[in-house]
C-alpha cells in the first residue's frame, strides 16, 4: 500500500491546526469555565476576555475532533 503525499501533508497540517486550538483553549481556561456546567459561547466570551464569535468558531473545531461536545 502506498502512501498518499497529499493526503499526509493534510494530516500533518491538521495536526497542527488542533494542536493550536487545544493551546488557546488552554490559555483561555475554557475547561476550568467549563467544570460542572455547560455554557454557551456567548456565556464563555467574557469569562475569558474574547470575542464571542471567534470563541464559538473554536469550542467547534474542538467539538469536531472531540475535545469538547456541542449540546
């Protein structure tokens, strides 16, 4: 079986994508916000000085691999 480069380089790529996201939820604390209760993105946004919508943009990228879950 060989391996696709294209579909490497996109792995590799993702990767970092993720990994940059999980650091900014990180910094932001979101889990700490997060711990016991749900919140929305709207609740979260002055909790950790950000921007509603690019806070919402996040918590999905990180429900889409799993990190977080939408409800």
């Amino acid at each position: 079986m060989t391996s696709n480069p294209w579909l490497t380089l996109l792995g590799l790529i993702n990767g970092f994508q993720v990994t940059q996201a999980i650091h900014v939820a990180s910094t932001l604390r979101i889990a700490d916000h997060l711990k016991g209760d749900s919140r929305s993105a709207e609740e979260l946004a002055p909790l950790t000085q950000s921007h509603p919508g690019a806070l919402y943009r996040l918590l999905r990228a990180l429900a889409a691999v799993g990190v977080f879950e939408e409800r």
